[in-house]
C-alpha cells in the first residue's frame, strides 16, 4: 500500500469535528494546514525572551483564513440544495466566497464597499466571477443589506454569522495545537467582524475539553484605531482605517467576542495606522513574511504587549497573519515610496556602480 498521503482539505483532516457526513460532498480546494512559522529576528530586536510563532493564513488557497470557513459554509450551503450564496465584504470574503461557488459550480454574489477594498482582492472576485454589487457604503451597511435580502431571496449567507463558518475557522487552533503540542499561552488576533477570534476560541476550548491539550491561551483581540468597537465599548458608525480588511464599526460576533476575551482572560487593544504599517514592514523585512495591513496588527499588539511586560518573558505567543500582502499591493507601495528604485542604462557597468553605491 502506498504510504503517501494526498493533503486534501480541513474537512478531511477534521471530519470528526466538523457537522459533515459520509455522503457530504465536500467544496474544497485543499484549504488548511498553513505554516506556523518561528519568528527569529524580531524577538532579538525587541530584547525579549520570547517565543512567537506567526500562522500565516496568507497562504490558503485565495490567500486569507476566509478559505476555512468557506470550504464549510459553501459545503453545506450545497448539501442543503442552495444555488446561489451572497455576502458583504470588506474583499477577502468576497473572494473566497467567489472562489468556492465556481469550485462548487454554484452562484456567488458579494457586496462590496466602493473604492475601499484592496485591488489584489478585487481582480480575485472579478476572476472566479462571482456577481459583484458595489454599494455606495461601508461593510456595516452591506452586511444589513445582505441580511434582509436573504430573507427576501433563494440565497445563502456566507458571512461568519453563518455558524458553519465559525467550525470551519475553529481549525485553525487545532492545527496551532497539533503542530506544538499544546496551546500557546498568549493567541493575538486582528478583530473585525469578530467571527474569528470566535472561532479560535471554539477551537481552544473544544480541544481543551477533549484533553487533546492541557491548556488553552489568553486571547488578545486588537484593532485599528478608527475601527475600535471592542476598545470603544460599543458600536461605531464611521470606521475608518488603511487596513481596510477590518474596517468594520458593528461586528457581527460582539456577544462570542466578549465571551472569548473574559472567558479566556484576555484584552482588546487598539492601534494606529502608522502603528500597523510598521508591524508590516518589521515582519517582511525582518522576517521575509509579507502580510496584509489588517494582518500586522496582531503582531502591533503581540509587540506592545511584550514590550510593556503585559506578556511576561518566557511566553509562547501565536499570532494569526490573516490575509497575504500580495492582497494589498497599492498599501505596500505607498509605504515604501521612499525607497525608489533606481533606473540605470542596461550595461554591466551601470549596474556594477549601482551594487557598490549602496553597499
Ligand atoms: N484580517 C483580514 C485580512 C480580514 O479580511 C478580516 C476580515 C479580519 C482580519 C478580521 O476577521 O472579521 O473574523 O474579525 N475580513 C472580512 C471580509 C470582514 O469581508 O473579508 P474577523
């Protein structure tokens, strides 16, 4: 018998903990099973003892952790005879939701808020052809929207209040805890609509019970500053941010979200633009991993946190990388227009002074 074994999907790997049956055909595209990788300069450059591993989520199939949930949620939208799945989107559930339909051979609409969603994400949805409806408004005026149409119209909802979402995504902790052994002590997310730090927890807890680990790690939900609900203590109307992927004021998980940071004992935290694009510059030039802004803020706060002592020395600390950088190119050039390339004629010369200049 061969002993290879064909990597297919979370839903294969996790059957026994996913709603899914022997008959179920399965939409996946080999979603899952992200790295977790050591990060091995910043925690010197911070003059910790520290050991934080990021999971780069990036790396899923259209390039956010959204495949997690989607390979769930599109699988029993199928199942359940749907033709056609709707959500609102600040991108990248929109191109996942987008890549699953035309995977499953099923329709895909999304609503998008106009001119506000990164371009990588945008070309995505275009490509696997899901219907795209640009809505003058944010993702707190879609996500409303989306939710009275689905009352009104043969579609399913594919956001993360769609509750196979949260079953699909809870494997990312189980995969955090089969690659170490047991569970971090400290797990830092980037909050948006909230479905996620939702899911994890789900995932902590339901191994913990199960005594797959002993232990399970004090969440630590962060956001951007003028997207902050959960620091703010209630809804926002106006949210606004660079990382336009959590530019959210009404998160749909608020009441699980608070259940995972009291229940966990953990904390929410905020920071500014310029505190996120700097943890995205860190983490590629220092690390060589490129995230989405969105992404960095995980890492912003694992950083406060470690620096301040809130996380003491001597602690292993994940953070999810939710989204790839490739997403936002637009984002990364503009942080790095100071550093232009330089154009020189195209002679062994040219090029010999251009290395020595700037060695
Ligand atoms: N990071 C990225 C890259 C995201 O795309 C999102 C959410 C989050 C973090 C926040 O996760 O909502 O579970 O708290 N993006 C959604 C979307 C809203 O439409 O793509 P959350």
């Amino acid at each position: 018998m061969s002993t290879h074994k064909h990597y297919t999907g979370l839903i294969e790997r996790y059957r026994d903990r996913l709603p899914v049956s022997a008959d179920t055909r399965i939409i996946s595209l080999n979603e899952g099973n992200t790295p977790l990788i050591q990060l091995q300069n910043i925690p010197r450059l911070l003059g910790k003892d520290v050991t934080i591993y990021v999971k780069f989520e990036g790396l899923n199939p259209t390039g956010s952790f959204k495949d997690r949930g989607m390979t769930m949620a599109v699988t029993k939208a199928v199942e359940e005879g749907s033709r056609a799945i709707i959500c609102a989107s600040t991108g990248n559930t929109s191109a996942a939701a987008a890549a699953y339909a035309a995977r499953a051979g099923i329709k895909a609409f999304v609503l998008i808020p106009e001119g506000k969603i990164a371009q990588g994400k945008l070309a995505q949805t275009l490509m696997y052809d899901a219907t795209i409806i640009q809505i003058n408004g944010n993702f707190d005026q879609g996500m409303a929207l989306v939710k009275e149409v689905a009352e009104q119209a043969p579609v399913t909802i594919v956001n993360s209040i769609n509750p196979y979402r949260i079953d699909g995504q809870k494997t990312a902790a189980f995969e955090i805890v089969d690659d170490l052994g047991f569970a971090p002590n400290y797990h830092c997310l980037p909050v948006g609509n909230a479905g996620n730090i939702t899911a994890y927890w789900k995932g902590y807890k339901e191994y913990a019970t199960d005594r797959v680990c002993n232990n399970r790690p004090v969440m630590c939900g962060y956001q951007a500053a003028g997207a902050a609900p959960f620091v703010a203590g209630k809804m926002i109307d106006n949210p606004e941010t660079i990382a336009t992927a959590i530019r959210i004021g009404h998160p749909q998980s608020w009441e699980s979200a608070w259940a995972a940071q009291k229940e966990s004992g953990g904390w929410f935290d905020k920071f500014t633009d310029d505190q996120i694009l700097a943890a995205q510059k860190m983490l590629s030039q220092y690390e060589g991993i490129f995230c989405e802004p969105a992404s960095a803020t995980s890492l912003a706060g694992a950083m406060q946190d470690i620096v301040s002592g809130t996380i003491p020395e001597g602690s292993t600390i994940v953070c999810t990388l939710t989204g790839n950088g490739l997403k936002d190119p637009g984002s990364a050039i503009k942080q790095c227009a100071a550093a232009h390339p330089v154009t020189i004629d195209a002679s062994l010369d040219a090029v010999k002074r251009a290395i020595l200049d700037s060695l």
